[in-house]
C-alpha cells in the first residue's frame, strides 16, 4: 500500500470519527503527523537494514578467522617441545619421525573480541601435562606465531581453553587506552580517593582505592610508562580531592624533568604550610655586603635533592606518630583513624599526605650510608603506620636491588605494579617471575596486590593533554581550596539544577550509585554549613563554589529547603537595612505574609523568613500583635489580622471603614470586616465578638460619605 492511499485512509477514518470532514488545518497538521512518522520508520528500517548488513560481514570474518586459527593453534603448540612429544616409527624398513600434538575439541565459542578453543586434555600427548599449555612461555610463542593476544582460562567455563583474541579487533588486553577512555569507565559509586591502574582481559577496568591500599611500589626500565603512572595518579587524585583534603609532597631525582609541569598545583606541600625545616642562607647583596636571609622549607615544590628528602621523611613520621596519638585518645568516640576522624570532624578534615618518590634509590645511594639507612627506616616505618595515619608512601624504581628494597621496605607495601622485567627483577620486585612473561607493549604492567596477579596496559596521557588537566586542576581549586570535593559536587548541583535550594533528600536521590554521598551525610552536610552568626555578630560559614562565596539560608518548616544565596546579595542588603534607624518596615513584612505565604501569620515561619534582613523575634511578636487591633494598607486595600482557631496561624482578613457618624465624632473611619468566606445575609452581631471599633458591614446602610482616598 502506498503512503497516499495510506494517508487518504487515514483522512477518511478521521472523518468518520469527528462526523463531520476535517478542516484544512486539521488535515495539514494530521498529514504532516502521518508523514513524519512514516519518514521515522523509514529510518528505523534502513538503520535495522545496515546493522543486519554489518553483523552479517562481521560474521562471515569471525568464520574465516576461526577456521584458520583453528589449524595454526594445534602447529603453532607442536613446536614447542612443552607441548608436543615427537616420536621414530619403523614401518617397511622406513624410519619415519611422528609428532604427536595437541588436538582440540569443537566447537569454537565466538565472543565479540576473542575467541575460545577447547582443549582435549583426555588426548594429550604422553608426557604434557596442563601446567606445560599454561607455561608462559608456551603463551608467548604463541602470540608471535597467532599474530594476536592469548590467555588462559580454565576456571569459568570448565576444561581447559585458550583465549586468542580476534585478529584486528580490541584484544583481550588492548594494546593502548586514553586517560579520558579510562576515566568514563570508573563506576559512579567509586571514591574520590580512587584511580584507575588499567584495563585488563576483555577491557575489563581495575582500580584501587589509596584508603585500602595506602602504599604503592612501581618498577619500570625506561619507557615502560612508569612516570606516566605517576603522573595519572598525581592529576586524578588531585582533581578530585581539595588542597584541604589532599596534600602531596613530590621528590623525582631525575632532575624533576617527567613532573616539572605539575609543581604549580595547589596540593603541593605540608599541611597549612607547617615548616619542615629553616636555616640561613649567606649571598652577597648588589652594594657587595653579604647578607644573611632566613629561609622555611615547606615542601610546596619539586624536590630534586637527596639532601632535601631526609628532613621532609622525618616529619612525615614524627605526622604519623602525632595523628595516631591523637586517634589514640580519641577512642571513647569511636576514632581509630583518619576516615573516621574526618566523618566526625567533615568542617575541618585532616588531609591525607601523598609521599611519592620517583627515583627514590638514587637518594638511598647518592647519600652517605647512615643516611641511607635513615631513609629506609623512615620508609618502612611510613608503611607500617601510615593506613591509619591517613600518611601513603608511592615509591617508584627502575632498580630492583635487594639492597634498596629490603625486607622491611616490601613486607608493608603489598601493591605493586611492574613494567616489562627480567625474571630475577620480577622475583624481586613481584615475588615471582610474572613481570617477566607480560607483553613488552609499552604502558604494559603486571599488577599485584596482595595475591591477585593481572596483566594490564596503563592509560595514556600526552603531555598536552597533562598540561590541560593540570590548568584545569589549578582553576577549579583557585576559588575553592578548602572546600570537600563531595560537597562541593552537592552545592554546584543545588545552583545547577534547584535554583539554590538545597533539598537533602533531592540531592541524594539524585546521587545513588556515589558511597560517599549518603542520606546522613547530606542532611549533616546542610547542618555544618548553615548560616550562623558567631559572638561578634560575623555570619558564616561561607562557601565557595565556582568561584563565588555563597552563604546557606536555613530552611523555613514546612515552605522551603535551605537556600544558597550569594554574600554580595546577602551583605548587600544587610548593609542596606543598617543605613537606615528601621532596617525593614511592617508593610514589607505583611506585603511578604500576603504574597508568599497565603496571608497566614506564623511568628515563626515570618521570623525564619525575615531575621536574615536583622529581624527579632519580639519585632516579629509585636508586629502581629499589633495588626489585630489596627488595620493595614496593603496595595490600597485595608486588611487586619483575625485568628481562624486553635493551633492554626493568624490570617490577614479584608476589611472595610465607615465613615463616622453623629454618634462617633472621631476623625478615624471605623474598619468594618468583610469577610469574603462567609455570605453577609448569614452574619449576625451576636455571632462573634469584633475587636472594638469594628462592625458589620449590612447591605441595608447608606453609602458612606467623605471616604478618604486611601480607602476609595
């Protein structure tokens, strides 16, 4: 059927439901409806059409590549002797040599990105035994000779089977993943404390969390992308935690040439700039005098210097001792640690010091040897301490010696992320050969902690790409150094997304998969940063977001949440009301009571309303007192207040005046109610007693005479 008699019937249909035949506009809009939906399933159609095409050609490759891989893995595996038993058999006098391999079983299980065989381990050759197919050298011949990645896998599937990724595709570990790639796949429930080490088999993400894993070692010969680690650690630690939170002390002895552009970020340094060390420097001035100047070491640089590193691992101890003294006598509340510490006290956290290292053996043997000895007992006693101190140690090394990384130093640092290694450096580095058998792809590391064992290829960042992100950490915590990240991330959404009302349930709804951000803590987080005045009449706490200082307006029961209002709005009109003797005016107050609160008059919801403006809660008290016996103008009508009933809110009634009589000679009109709720034939005097001088209103008395203007 084609689309005009389709139409045409449509408009026939259309005709028959209305009764009557549709008007020209009426038809313009239900043709125009008809031929875009018509348009849309075309699109469908052809959109369907393509991927049928697509996964038809993706198919048809996947067979050719399984059937070619099929015949090469079995004599890719028969010339490794680990693999394959060759035997002499005699037959008609000739002596001929057989190979025995190793046979698969059908079928192929086809995935997106790899493949998987099945091997016949009732068939193997005699002598081969499973531990020989998984011997990773057997793994890294065939990678050469597949062309491709190959892994093991004989856990979830049952039986034994090899993993070969598929030729041209995404492969079981990718040969290399951007920064930005890497950082979308983190979960949205992962920490601010979380970074991401690498992708793994089947793109498969891995990242830790320095509060579970607080002390890091990374080894790598030069290019295997150790400093490239470091650097991603260092950038999304410090994008995602406050200098207030954060603090990092950076030492490279390489000259500081991998980290030279990250000495500008705000995290750099000791906490609140505590003096590590301070001596005297001797120059010699422009008139030639020598002058003596005294200089503070505060670690808010690039360390480049053994010389420098002893006095900066002695604070860092003598921090780790002093916090846990603390924690220590904090025990009766419930704190052993920094992660509690800082949950009780959110307002003023205690940062966490990040201690990297890169290089850190050359310090250990450019220095003397009792040096050297002070620096690895600082070290491992850093490690041994640090977890609950909140103090993490990242060592990195190309040199795996016994000597630098004694028992002490390894015992308390169970993460380790490995470049390409020798077998002896991946014995002492990893406590097995396994750095030895990754792929020399450069980025590729062997990740442990604690027992787990990973092949992973390590994000990318181009040192373009760092100096963004480092400009871009800089401007985000100019204005916003001692804020917390998470609050900071629900007060930007407050301004975003609710006009700066902050909701505690809204906002955590709107956050579900984030731990840090619960129900308590969003509710405690609006607590700590409500407006206060301190004894001296200062408001605050202020708070920084985007750049600007804002204050949080409490909440008014039952009307509205807290409210984040900027400081020059809110000193702007403080100042404004303390120019002037009245710093607000009743009618304000009532026009306020009229518009936005339905006319009720609750001391309390008026008075959270209006003591931002320097309101009183007596001022508030007198003002409705003083409206039930006196009527007041508002926008040229006369209104008073009348109580409705028990335990409800006074309410702003119209009313009218009469002009005076002979009986009342006063120059003031007499305000009569109106009540608009309630039929005037229904009214009697007896019903309820009026406040003195009012009465009502009949429909039976004259029009009064000589109303002011002001009641017209």
């Amino acid at each position: 059927m084609t689309a005009q008699t389709e139409t045409k019937g449509f408009l026939g249909n259309l005709r028959a439901a209305m009764g009557k035949k549709p008007t020209e506009r009426q038809r313009h809009f239900k043709l125009r409806e008809r031929l875009e939906a018509l348009e849309a399933r075309r699109a469908e159609a052809k959109t369907a059409r393509q991927m049928r095409r697509e996964d038809k050609q993706l198919r048809a490759i996947q067979r050719k590549q399984v059937e070619y891989l099929a015949k090469l893995l079995p004599r890719a595996l028969a010339t490794q002797k680990q693999a394959s038993v060759a035997k002499q058999q005699q037959k008609n006098g000739v002596v001929k040599r057989v190979m025995k391999r190793v046979s698969l079983i059908p079928p192929v299980l086809i995935h997106k990105d790899y493949y998987m065989f099945q091997v016949n381990t009732r068939d193997l050759p005699t002598g081969v035994a499973i531990d020989n197919l998984r011997d990773p050298k057997v793994l890294e011949s065939l990678r050469f000779a597949l062309g491709t990645d190959v892994q093991v896998d004989d856990s979830n599937y049952g039986g034994f089977w090899y993993l070969v990724a598929r030729i041209g595709g995404l492969g079981i570990v990718p040969k290399k993943i951007d920064y930005d790639e890497v950082i979308a796949m983190m979960p949205k429930r992962a920490s601010s404390w979380a970074l991401p080490v690498g992708v793994g088999q089947n793109k498969k993400l891995t990242y830790l969390d320095i509060r579970e894993r607080p002390h890091i070692l990374i080894a790598g010969a030069t290019g295997t992308g150790k400093s490239v680690f470091l650097k991603n650690m260092i950038l999304t630690l410090a994008m995602q935690n406050s200098p207030k939170r954060l603090r990092i002390i950076l030492a490279d002895f390489k000259m500081g040439a991998d980290f030279i552009k990250l000495q500008n970020l705000p995290h750099l340094g000791t906490p609140s700039r505590v003096r590590l060390k301070k001596s005297e420097v001797t120059d010699i001035g422009e008139d030639g005098e020598v002058v003596h100047e005294k200089s503070e070491d505060f670690a808010d640089y690039l360390i480049t210097e053994p010389e420098d590193l002893t006095p900066v691992l002695t604070w860092c101890n003598l921090e780790t001792n002093r916090r846990n003294q603390r924690f220590a006598k904090l025990v009766d509340q419930d704190i052993t640690n920094i992660n509690e510490y800082n949950a009780k006290f959110r307002r003023k956290p205690m940062p966490r010091i990040l201690v990297i290292l890169d290089e850190f053996p050359v310090a250990v043997l450019e220095v003397s040897k009792k040096e050297a000895d002070g620096i690895k007992k600082a070290i491992s006693a850093i490690a041994r301490k640090g977890r609950s101190a909140g103090i993490h140690i990242v060592l990195g090394t190309q040199i795996a010696s016994a000597n630098v990384m004694d028992g002490s130093i390894s015992q308390n640092i169970q993460t380790r992320i490995v470049g390409k290694s020798t077998g002896p450096q991946s014995q002492v580095l990893l406590g097995s050969w396994f750095a030895s058998y990754i792929s020399a792809n450069k980025g590729r590391v062997a990740f442990r902690s604690d027992m787990l064992e990973l092949e992973l290829q390590t994000p990318w960042v181009s040192p373009k790409q760092a100096n963004a992100l480092t400009q871009a950490i800089i401007e985000k915590w100019a204005d916003n150094r001692d804020e917390d990240a998470a609050a900071l991330k629900l007060f930007q959404f407050a301004l975003q997304s609710g006009d700066g009302y902050y909701d505690a349930e809204k906002i955590y709804k709107h956050f579900p998969d984030d731990d840090e951000i619960t129900r308590n803590f969003c509710r405690s987080l609006g607590a700590d940063y409500e407006l206060k005045t301190d004894d001296d009449g200062t408001p605050g706490p202020e708070i920084n977001v985007n750049g600007l200082p804002y204050y949080l307006l409490p909440a008014v029961m039952g009307k509205r949440p807290r409210k984040l209002v900027t400081v020059e709005l809110f000193t702007g009109s403080e100042v404004k009301a303390t120019d002037s003797e009245v710093k607000f005016t009743d009618l304000e107050v009532m026009q306020w009571v009229l518009d936005h609160n339905d006319g009720k008059f609750s001391n309390r919801v008026v008075y959270q309303e209006w003591r931002n403006r320097g309101a009183k809660q007596r001022q508030i008290e007198e003002i409705g007192q003083k409206y039930e016996t006196e009527a007041i103008e508002i926008e040229g009508k006369a209104y008073i207040l009348e109580f409705e009933g028990k335990n409800k809110p006074r309410r702003l009634r119209l009313v009218t005046c009469q002009a005076p009589n002979a009986a009342n000679q006063t120059d003031t009109p007499t305000p009569q109610v109106e009540n608009e709720k309630i039929v005037k034939n229904e009214i009697n005097d007896d019903d309820e007693e009026l406040p003195r001088g009012f009465d009502i209103v009949s429909g039976d008395d004259d029009e009064p005479e000589d109303i002011p203007d002001w009641l017209q």
